[in-house]
C-alpha cells in the first residue's frame, strides 16, 4: 500500500450479522494483492441490535495491515448496513464482500483492473460455492449455490453485493442507495442494480475476481434453495409491477405463470434425473415468486432474525 495522497482509495464493505466467519473473511483480506497506487481501507458494518461484532473488528484491527472502519448500524436491516457502508466511504471505489466468504489474492486487483479497463460504473466477480462432504450428490453436481451474472441480450442487466466494485465518483453511483422496504426480504442489490442500469449506468464481469463461499448444512437443501428462489422471483415480480401499475401487470403475472407451470411439467419429466429435475423445478419457483410479487404479495423475511445468521 502506498502513502501517496494522489493514491487511487479502495474501500471494501463488510455487512455483518452474528457470523464468527467474519474473522476469516477479514483474514483474507489481509493476504490480498494491493493494486499499484492504490490505498484500502476496510469498513465493517455490524447490523445486530448490540455490537456483537466490535470485540472482534478490534482484535483483528490490531494485526491489519489496512485500516479497519466500525459501523454500528442496529436495525436487523441489510438495506441500512449497506447504506452505511456507501456513506461511510471516503474513497473512489467500494467493494462489498459477504461475511461468509473468502477473497483470493487476486480478487480485488481483478475487479479494480475490470473497471479501470471498460469505465463501468460496477464489476460484478464469480463466487464460487465450496459444499461439504455431507452434501447431496445431485446438489455438487449442479452446483446450486454459485453466483455468476445473467447476461440478457449480451448485458448484465442486475447484480449482487457478494462480489462487486461501486466507482463512487459515477453521478450514477454517488447518491444512490439500497431499498430499505427490501432491507429484511433480501432482493435489495437486485433492486438496487436494476436501478442503475435502468439509469443508463454499465455493469461488466471480471471472471478472475473469484471469492469463495462454503455453503452450511442449513443452506444445502432443496427447501432452502426453493426459498431462496421464490424470493428472488418476488423481488423480480415487484420491480415489474412498479413498472406497470394497475391491469398492466396482469400479462405479465400470467406470462410468468406459464412458465412456473412448464418448469413444474419439465422437472416432473426428469424426475429420474435430480439435476435437470432440481434445476427445472427451481426455476418454477422463481416464476411462483415472480407471479406473487406482481400481486402484491410481501417478501419473506430473510435478514433481521437469528435463523438469517
């Protein structure tokens, strides 16, 4: 890291809630590859009622080779610790990462070059699901758990913040902020990329920008993956009814039903097959949420409770 004050600044944000995992999380941050002429510092906010997460931060503050920021934000709100994150940086760009993931060396440096490279107002990176031996055949084999873009027409049209790099000296960037409506349910980064591409803002993918993340027992099942889906299906289903009020919703939930019901038919087709059978009716789910959150019906609760930890 270099003491020149004309130093590109890096900010990587960490939103925490009750994960002991944060300490691996921060610890390799701590083997990460500096980009020449920048500067890192790291900002940790603990979105718990109490500090729970303080003790530790100042542990690993005491060996880190960057500066570690404490944010205290108390509301069991993802949306708030994001936003605060945004407006506790001082630097040209913020990276968020997960508190259950790992960087490798190269991760920051990949995302950093990706946006000095295209002029993107963010650079989404691959994380890559580690399962333990206790997980299903079927569930390793498709690989369920992975987070990768979705390309639509040749552009990255939304995103995530388990991976990504904000340049905050963007117009587009600079004011923005997470939906706190969506702060408990989840769906806020996919409401909040949706947003800036809308805007006119671009989103690009460093494939060497590679974070890993184990997946716990409580995350590998199908049960948990169905949620997961059906939430992110909601999320995509209230973005479009924002966007036609009224009966102009109506098509587009029965659109969406159409295709739950042929996902439902294809995964009962490969019933013997659990990948193509999983994928498919997963997939289903998605739709199932799409169509509910064009009804107006609320998320489910993903952040803010002990089970979300």
């Amino acid at each position: 890291m270099t003491n020149d004050p004309a130093s590109i600044r890096i900010d990587i944000g960490i939103c925490t809630f009750r994960r002991p995992a944060l300490r691996d999380t921060v610890d390799s941050l701590f083997k990460l590859k500096v980009p020449d002429g920048t500067a890192v510092r790291i900002i940790v906010a603990d979105n718990d009622a109490v500090p729970s997460a303080r003790d530790l931060v100042e542990s690993l503050n005491a060996r880190s080779p960057f500066p570690i920021a404490y944010v205290h934000c108390p509301k069991s709100n993802i949306s708030i610790a994001r936003n605060a994150c945004l407006t506790s940086a001082d630097a040209d760009f913020l990276a968020f990462i997960d508190d259950d993931e790992t960087a490798t060396p190269d991760w920051l440096a990949a995302l950093y070059g990706k946006a000095r490279e295209t002029g993107a107002e963010a650079v989404l990176g691959p994380v890559r699901a580690i399962y333990g031996e206790d997980s299903t055949t079927w569930m390793r084999d498709g690989d369920f758990h992975s987070t990768m873009p979705v390309w639509v027409d040749g552009r990255i049209i939304t995103g995530y913040t388990c991976n990504t790099l904000l340049d905050l000296r963007s117009p587009l960037i600079a004011e923005r902020r997470f939906a706190l409506a969506l702060g408990q349910s989840g769906g806020e980064d996919t409401h909040y990329f949706s947003q800036l591409t809308e805007s006119g803002g671009r989103i690009e993918f460093a494939e060497q920008a590679l974070v890993v993340e184990p997946v716990p027992a409580g995350r590998a099942s199908f049960s948990w993956l169905a949620k997961r889906r059906f939430r992110s299906g909601q999320t995509h289903g209230r973005i479009v009814a924002a966007k036609n009020p009224g009966a102009r919703r109506l098509p587009k939930a029965l659109i969406a039903a159409v295709k739950a019901s042929y996902c439902g038919a294809i995964a009962a087709a490969f019933t013997l097959m659990p990948v193509r059978r999983n994928r498919y009716a997963l997939r289903g789910a998605l739709h199932v949420g799409a169509v509910m959150g064009m009804l107006g019906v609320r998320e489910i609760r993903q952040y803010g409770a002990a089970e979300a930890a």
